[in-house]
C-alpha cells in the first residue's frame, strides 16, 4: 500500500512527513517507526491491515472514563511508533515490525465490531498513528456503519495529517509524558511540543479528549511538573478534561521501581485542585476512581475495576444539584 503524506528529495531520497521526525529515506530504509518504508521507490504502508491484537475491551481500560462508560469495544492493534519510549508498557510490538502477516481488510474489522456488540473500534495497543491509511480507511467505513472510532495516541503526528483524520475520530485518549521537553527527547526519543499542539488541535476539531501521564518515579513524578501539566490542560483543553495518573511499571529499558499508591495519590491531589476530573489507573487505590460532581460532589459513576455504575445521572445531569455531567453517554 503506497503511503501519504510523502515527498521526493530526489531521485535516491522520499521523506516521510507523517510525523515531526520526517524521516529521509532510501531504498530498503524504514522510518524510525518501522512501518514505513521506501520499496520500489515509493513510500509503503509495510504492515497495512496486519493485526497484532484484537478483542472486545472495556471502554474504561483506553482509558476513557467520560465516553460512553460501561460500554465494550472492539480493539485492534498493529505494529510499531514513532517513539522509543524507555519505559514502555507496550514494547514487545510497539517497538518492532513483522512485514508478513495476515492482512485485514478495513471492512472485515467493522464486520467483527459489529458482530461483537461494540459500540465502535479503538485504534490502541500500539500507536495507531503510524498505521495511518488502514486507520483511516477503517475509520470511514465504521462511520457509515454508526460505529464511532476511539484513537489511543501519544499525539506525535503533523498537523496536515492530523487534519484529515480528526473528523473521522469520536474520542482519544493522548498520552502526555511529560510537560517538560527533555523528558520526552531523553526518554522518549520525541519532543513534547507537537503532542501539545495536537491535543489542541483535537479538542478544538470537537473530539471527546481525555489524558494520560505515566508517573515515573524519580523521572516525572515531581509535583510541581505534574501541577504544570494540569495547568496546561485546563488553559488549553479545558478544566473539565479528565486526566488520568497511570502507575508505571518496570518494562523494556527501564528498571526502576513501579510507581507507589502514596505517590500517584500526592499527585492526585495536586492535580484535583486544578482539574475538574483526575483519576488514578494501574494501581490500587480507593482515590480517584469514581467520578464526583464538581458542583456538589455527589458520585456520579461508581467504580470497581471496570465495572462501573451510573449512579448519579440523571439525562446528562448531576441528579444532585443539576450540574451538567460532562460525559458522553
């Protein structure tokens, strides 16, 4: 599959410009991604319509807590990012690529997330943006079969892309690593500052937009980083936002320590008097897993694990005070 959003340098040389790192290509090379590749002197989609993983999920394990919560959907993986996150949960596909698979068509994953009940098809496991065109394709056609399409992204893609996928795109959930840019050159092999915009650029095409900061001890864990990061997400996305603290775990290059109860719970706090909605995910804790009125603190979904139940709900409405809700049944 021929590949967009690619230019030729010359007669030895395309570049990729998908994403901020516009890879240059020669024949055989692959971008940094490593599924993007020049064959036959055109840019390749290598791993098109090949599936790593798929299945019926809960909408709360994206982890969209304010998008038709306690409804499942159906799931799909692929291979390969444009990050190389040191201490990434997914790495064992994210950071390689198989070019020989069986390959799906766009219309045989909307048949099986019909099939399944689901209210529509997650893009997820690995970074579904460098899968670009069969995201896209599938996408279109989940539309016209009433589905809706749920992005799970670390947000590193060009805003000209971008533009031409959003509109396709319900909800996402973007992973910001950081607020701080050496952070993410560092530990992430990235830069921070394209995830901002296109956070920005989602919430402002209408997509339901929710967040997500993996807490690294001793890497992003300081209080006054993640109270920065809360103070951007309200002036730029809204405090009624929601952002969910995530506990690391020692994976890939990165062996330190997993993230304490106590810490990701400090955090928590720091980020609550700044943010309309914060939750707490990948750890234990009776904080920050149901959703409470901002108005009168009245819970308004109550959670355990992934089960969940709308208790306090009545239309989009806080039955307690008449607040509005702020989720997308």
């Amino acid at each position: 599959m021929k590949a967009a959003f690619q230019h030729r340098l010359d007669a030895d040389r395309v570049r990729c410009d998908l994403c901020p790192h516009h890879c240059v290509l020669r024949e055989g090379e692959a971008g940094i991604c490593k599924v993007r590749g020049v064959r036959g002197g055109d840019l390749k989609a290598l791993c098109y319509g090949i599936v790593t993983s798929a299945g019926l999920d809960p909408m709360e394990k994206k982890p969209l807590y304010h998008f038709h919560p306690g409804r499942k959907i159906f799931s799909i993986g692929g291979w390969g990012c444009n990050l190389a996150c040191e201490f990434c949960q997914n790495w064992t596909i994210s950071q390689h690529a198989e070019e020989q698979g069986r390959a799906y068509r766009p219309e045989s994953i909307v048949h099986e997330a019909k099939r399944s009940g689901s209210v529509g098809i997650a893009y997820t496991y690995n970074e579904p943006a460098v899968g670009y065109e069969f995201m896209k394709a599938t996408a279109a056609l989940a539309i016209k079969e009433g589905l809706v399409n749920v992005m799970v992204t670390n947000g590193f893609i060009a805003r000209e892309p971008a533009a031409e996928l959003l509109p396709l795109v319900d909800a996402l959930n973007i992973d910001i690593k950081s607020i701080r840019d050496d952070f993410y050159r560092k530990l992430c092999h990235g830069s921070l500052d394209p995830v901002l915009k296109f956070s920005k650029q989602a919430s402002e095409a209408g997509c339901h937009v929710e967040i997500t900061n993996l807490i690294v001890p001793g890497a992003n864990d300081r209080g006054n980083e993640v109270a920065e990061l809360a103070d951007w997400i309200s002036g730029h996305l809204g405090k009624a936002t929601p952002l969910h603290l995530s506990a690391y775990h020692p994976e890939f290059k990165m062996d330190a320590g997993p993230t304490s109860g106590d810490l990701i719970e400090s955090l928590y706090h720091v980020c609550k008097d700044r943010l309309d909605y914060v939750y707490i995910g990948n750890v234990r804790t009776k904080t920050g897993q149901n959703t409470l009125c901002p108005g009168c603190g009245a819970v308004l979904i109550q959670r355990r694990g992934y089960s969940i139940e709308i208790c306090g709900i009545q239309g989009n409405t806080c039955a307690g005070c008449g607040r509005k809700a702020d989720i997308r049944i």
